[in-house]
C-alpha cells in the first residue's frame, strides 16, 4: 500500500466496513504492518480447523486494507494445533500468518496471532469459586490457559490473589511459550505446589490432559466460552485406555508410527521399538489419520506422534493405537499400573 | 551387506524363505544392489494404495538380505501415482524406493520400481479382438497400457501385428515415460491415426480417462486382471460431470485449490481465476479431501490440482467441484458444449 493510498481512506481502526467476525482479535493492523514493511505480494493465512470459515472474510478484509498486487492463499491443510504449521505455504509466501497457536518454529516472515477471544472470564470464574477450596482454608491454587485467554492472564492472578488466593503459576518447559500455557500435549506449567488448579478456558480438551498427567491434583474447569464450571473427570479417558492397551495385548504385528511434523518427531523411541520388535514396522506420515492406516495390515498401532490422536481421536482408528509408554505396558516389558499420560516436552 | 556375509548365503535369486507375494514384480536384487553400493543405512518405502498391506513383507525379506543396520521406513502417505512421491521421506533416506509408477520427479536416490505384473495379456487380448474392426476392413489401431505392463508392450505390438493390424503407438508428451503409457491425467500417447484403440490393463480409470479425452475414437479394455473384455462408456461420466456443472452455475463464493504435490501445480489458470473473480479464494494444500474443504463455507470448488479427484471422487465432496474448463463454463465464460476432459501435459 502506497503511503497516498494509506492517507486517502485508512479504515484499519474504524471498524467500518470490515467483514471478519469480532470473536477473536484477528490482529489486522500487525499483518498489514508486516506486508507493507516486507512489500510482501504473497501473503499465506493458516487458520485453525474451527475457524477455516472465517478465513475469507478474513482475506477480504486484508484485501481492503492493501494494494491490489497482494495475492492471499489460504492454507487447506488441517490445522489443530502448533505442530500444525503449513511449512510448504510459509516457504513459498512472503509473509506466513498463523493463527491461534503460540509459535512452535520461529521465523522472520512467520507472524503468530494467538487470537485472544473477547470474551469476558470474570464471571465464570466466579462460578467457580465454589469448587475451589476456601482461600482461608486452602489458598493455594495454580492457575492456567490456553494461548487464546494469555492476555488475561495476569489480571486473572490478581482476581484471585483479590479474593485470597495464592496463585501459583510457571512458565512449564521450551515448549510453552507463556507463563501459565497449556498445550494438548504439555501439562508442564501446572507442575506448581498446590494440589488445585484452575483451568480458564473452552473445551475439555486441555483441563482433561492436565487431569490425566497430574492425577493427584483436582482441576476445576471455568470455562467462559460455553459458560459452565465442571470437574475434570479422567475416569472414562482412562477406562478407554486400558481397553486399548488390553486390546493390543494379543497383536502380533505393530506398525510403529513416525510423525513428520515439525514438533512430533521422536526418532529415537521409535527406532529403539523397531530395533527390540521384529514384528514391528516403521511407518511415517504427516496427518495420522483411520484412513490412511487401514491399507496397512497390522494388528495394532504404537504412535509416536502426536498423544492427542492416540487418546482422543483412538476409537476412530480400526485397530487399537497405544502411546509408547502404553505400548510397554502391552508387550509385557512394564506393569499395567505404570500407565500414565503421554507429554510431549521440549521444541522440535 | 558386507561380501563375506553375501557370499555365506544369497537368497536373492532362490524365492526361497520370501515372504512377499509373486504377483508383482518388486525387483528385491536392484533394491540390494543399490542399498550395498551406497552403503544406505536408512531405506524409504513406498507402495501405492492398493499394495501398502504387501509393504512388511516385502521390507521382511529386504532385511532378510541386507546388513542389520539397514534400517527400513513404509511410507504412510496417501499414493495413487507418481505425483504422490513421498518427498519428505525421499529427503531424509539413503535410497528410497517408489513402487508401481513412472518417474515423474528424477533423482539419484529414487529407485523407480514398476511392479511389472506377472499376468499373461494374451488369452484376454484373444478375446478382445471380437471388438476390434476385422483388421482386413480396418487395421489401424492405437495400442496402451499401464506402468505395470510395459514390459510387454513391444511384445503385445508384435501380437497385434502378427494378427494383421497395424499397430500406432507414441510416447505422448514430456510426462510420459514409455511408449504407449497413459496416466490418468495424461492420454497424449493416443493421439494416434486410428479410430480404435486397445487399452490392455486393470480397471476402468485408465481407459475411461481416455475415451473421455478422445471421444472419437472406440476404446477397447483387455483387463488381464480382472480377466474381462469391456468397451469405455463415457454416458454416466459425462451426466456427473455435466450435473456438477449446473449445480456449480449459481455458486456465489469459489474455493479456488492449489494443489502443492509436486507434478499438479498449475499457478498460472489458479491465479487468473482468483484475479478475475473477486469471490474466489486460493485454497493450497496436498491431500484433496471431502474432510479438509468442509471447513471451507464455499459454494463451489474448482481444482487447479488433480483433475481425476475432481471428475472420480467429485461425488464425495459436499460441494460441486469444478475441472477449470468446467469452471469458466459454470461462470459463463464458455459454452456447455466445450466441456473437455481435463488432462495435466509436461512434467512440473
């Protein structure tokens, strides 16, 4: 955009015009900063599997707000997390956004927006006050979130600090990039001293992974976007895994499954599984996925990829699909009593 | 392998303790051979679709054959042609080997493995010729097959000649590797002097693709495999294709896809559309899946990838999917009458 055509008509802060949702805080100005600096004329917007219908309105509104040479392509690839991030769109555009998640890889030309929702947490945290303990009797509670909330998050401490709290908080490893984040995959900042947490944010995905690595702690779950308090209860998660790890008991053929995505690589637990096993196979992908795994004809599956497919997305795969250390457990090499969640820690 | 252990026991030539199946071809000695020459510690496999369940036995008996720290990978990629090369795997193997498809991209580490078919053409071509014009009448025919059975093109030439025709064969263009090979994209090779072409292959892709490509000529289909003699229909094909069409013609906002696997992109008609119609979005991506465009709230689609996505699975996607030459007729640009099957020429 010209500085002539930036003074005839800058609509960036007016709201007026603009045909993207107000949800999330898409950060438009920071992108359009970031395409005038470079003089980017390929521009790639990776969105988040839930937010995939917001990309063209998205795009048009970037249109508006910069000269006509800039192209915007929109990365199809499924997206539901870090890991995720399209490296073919980001190496063949100038500038790469990647919306939702905290930076996995970092690069000049790659703008992370955490889309921080606009939705107010105080009330529902109020909520759920009454599944913490009594601050007089128990004050201390740690606290954490999802990239989407981490601009609130000091303010959250001083709430509860407000009502007597002790918020206990931590950064968690170099896989988390803000104090109090949690990941699908990375329960490291609730590694605190207080045998309660509180969880603020949507969904059960995180507040469930969390209940599962730190199962001594009780993990109350405010979450604002579907207004409602509960209790993370990992007893059907759990349930679901011993079948699982059960059900492979009897395999005779494992596929060992090595993910190519920047983030989920273990080579090493994979190789050593392969070297120990003679029936098993290694086979690698990006998108692991029921589909793509039926052709292969194994008795069952060890993936050491992403946990979060292993447990959650498991039922949907035709044979059972153990994380590594539930693999141990199903060949005999450790005790069932040693299930425990699989985390991922460190970068790529 | 080290000499001294090749020459305590060389199985390679004895079909003796291999576990993998005698239909195909899998050329285990040119495999050997190549992992010994470059003293390749890690070896990428690749088998398409319909052959992923032969992969461990396969990779059983090249271990069988080979040093123990030859380490062997399956690919999980989807692969239903050349354009499917695994590259990231290709990248990170010593050799790496594609089974069941031409070349499309060269490199030295690829080792292209055709998987002839052990099948005899003969009996079924004997039957097919009761649908070819008495050679007396009408010699000329155009003669094409498939990866999996050129090494007998020359011969089934010959076969052909030895009954009276005259046999017309051609290489095609720059995407083609043989003589008389055709693609599911790329039927260049029969653009041949003769109303009447053989196909002798598996299946119906082949020659449907190609009876829609030359809708003047009477394509005949020897299926060897499936042990059938049949003539390409190209009716309900064309009643889908102009179906899509229609549906498509009231289309408001266009997912306009790039496909990102090597040998489909086709920059130049993606961005002409998406310069020409302002409600038309570039959507990149490698895998083209009903899944992954859902999330899209588009009206219609138009794949500047894989036209054989497009026009065999197009009823799987929810909506419309669009060849570019269909596209321009949906939008009024052309008439109805230049629907054309949408074919890919030269490599990428």
């Amino acid at each position: 955009m010209s500085q002539d055509a930036y003074s005839e008509g800058d609509l960036r802060n007016t709201g007026m015009s603009l045909r993207h949702d107000r949800e999330w805080d898409y950060e438009l100005d920071r992108i359009i900063d970031e395409i005038e600096e470079r003089d980017a004329t390929k521009v790639g917007l990776q969105f988040p599997e839930g937010l995939k219908r917001r990309g063209p309105a998205v795009a048009d509104d970037l249109r508006e707000l910069c000269d006509d040479d800039v192209t915007f392509l929109l990365s199809g690839q499924p997206c539901y997390g870090a890991c995720d991030l399209d490296t073919y769109l980001m190496r063949r555009t100038d500038v790469f956004v990647h919306f939702g998640h905290s930076p996995m890889k970092e690069s000049d030309k790659i703008i992370y927006v955490p889309l921080f929702s606009n939705v107010d947490p105080y009330p529902i945290m109020e909520e759920s006050l009454e599944e913490l303990d009594d601050p007089d009797e128990n004050p201390d509670v740690g606290l954490v979130t999802t990239a989407q909330h981490m601009n609130l998050f000091e303010d959250m401490c001083e709430w509860l600090e407000e009502r007597g709290y002790e918020v206990h908080t931590r950064r968690g490893d170099d896989r988390l990039t803000h104090e109090g984040q949690v990941l699908g995959c990375n329960y490291a900042s609730a590694d605190i001293d207080a045998d309660q947490v509180l969880y603020v944010g949507g969904g059960k995905f995180h507040p469930l992974g969390l209940a599962m690595e730190h199962p001594d702690k009780n993990v109350v779950i405010a979450d604002p976007v579907n207004n409602v308090v509960t209790i993370a209860d990992t007893e059907k998660f759990l349930k679901q895994r011993y079948g699982a790890v059960h059900r492979a008991m009897d395999a005779d053929k494992w596929g060992v499954i090595f993910c190519t995505k920047i983030g989920q690589g273990r080579w090493e637990i994979a190789e050593k599984i392969i070297e120990e096993n003679d029936n098993a196979y290694l086979i690698t992908m990006d998108e692991v996925t029921p589909d793509r795994l039926r052709n292969f004809n194994m008795d069952a599956f060890v993936n050491t990829g992403c946990p979060r497919i292993t447990t959650d997305d498991g039922p949907r795969f035709h044979k059972p699909m153990l994380t590594p250390g539930e693999y141990e457990i199903a060949v005999g090499n450790k005790p069932l009593e040693d299930l425990e969640f699989d985390t991922f820690h460190g970068t790529w």
